[in-house]
C-alpha cells in the first residue's frame, strides 16, 4: 500500500522485451536505500516487485497485463518516473491509501499555467465516472490529488509548484496519458450497495 506522495523520480536506462511484456531497469538514489530484491515499488502508480538490484538501480517486469491498463508500455529510455516505496506502518498518513493497481489510463486535454500554480485537465472513460467526487482523491501516475473539478468525461486538478516540480508532472504535454487509480474506498462502497441489492 501507498500514499501517492511520490519520494522521487527515477530515470529509465534500460527496456528489454521479456516474451508479451518488459523488464523495465530505473536509476535511481532515495528508494534505494532499503529497496531489495522482492521488495513492492510504485513506478507511475503502478505496484511492481523489484527482480535486480545493484548499487544505484533496479529492475522490475512487466508483464502483459499490466501493459494493457497502464502507460508503462510506452516508456521510453531516458524517461522519468515517479517512485514511491510502500507505506510504513509507522508513518503519517500523507496523502491517500493507494494501492498501486490501476484502474485505467487517461488523456491530458489541457494544461493551464496560472500565478503560482498548474491547473490540470484530463479525460477519462465515462464508466469510471462513479469513482469520482468533487474535492475527492484519484492517484494520477501514482501522485495523490484532489479532484478541483468534474465534467461527464473530465477532471482537472490543481499542482503547487512543489508537486509540479518533484514528480513528472513537468513532462506532461497535452496528448499525454497518465495512468488513474481511482479511490479504493468508493469501490468497497459500490460492492456493498451491490450486495445489498442482490
């Protein structure tokens, strides 16, 4: 489990075909410090298990499946992720449970820069919808946000310019597609009322 606070970002130096998927290998300095091998890491708010480590990089694979759901098939050498290690039960609950299992991808439509921060708006299938609320949590390549607004096939998101300087968010274009968790707790929230229902 995560908390979408994203420790640092790594940088991709290696992608190798692995049958249907990648192995994926990040550079990378803070998460090192207790990462080993079989260790959980988020990289873009996608859970992976650590297969490689040396002194300052580790592999992950991905396989198949993962690839269809995120955007971690498009990745690029020399591309920058997020990193995240997993919580610690005696840390503070930063941000929100996230648990690395992304639910789909969206499309960044719009970037507004205003005074002091970014405004950001981004598409997403319509089903999704009901995962959604006003001022509620969504985990957008793995980095904790609140919603700011919400359309029938959008949301925009308000980035501080310490988040906007400390995660990819940076690198982000119009056209870009980012990788969406949304809040695990309206999801136990519909299995219950469907339950109820049955």
């Amino acid at each position: 489990m995560f908390t979408g606070l994203v420790e640092e970002t790594g940088k991709l130096i290696d992608k190798q075909k692995k049958g249907d998927g990648y192995q994926f290998t990040f550079i990378a300095q803070k998460v090192m410090d207790d990462l080993s091998i079989g260790s959980s890491i988020s990289v873009n708010g996608v859970c992976l298990t650590v297969v490689k480590k040396k002194r300052n990089s580790f592999s992950v694979d991905a396989i198949e499946e993962t690839l269809k759901k995120t955007n971690l098939g498009s990745l690029s050498v020399a591309d920058k992720v997020n990193l995240e290690r997993p919580l610690k039960s005696d840390e503070r609950l930063g941000g929100h449970f996230v648990l690395g299992h992304v639910d789909t991808t969206g499309k960044v439509v719009k970037i507004q820069e205003l005074s002091h921060s970014h405004f950001v708006t981004i598409s997403f299938p319509k089903r999704f919808k009901k995962y959604l609320i006003y001022v509620g949590s969504v985990a957008i390549d793995g980095v904790s946000m609140t919603v700011a607004e919400l359309g029938e096939k959008t949301f925009s998101v308000g980035i501080i310019p310490h988040t906007w300087k400390e995660t990819i968010f940076s690198t982000k274009k119009v056209g870009s597609t980012v990788n969406l968790e949304f809040d695990v707790l309206g999801k136990y929230v519909e299995r219950i009322m469907k339950g109820q229902n049955a």
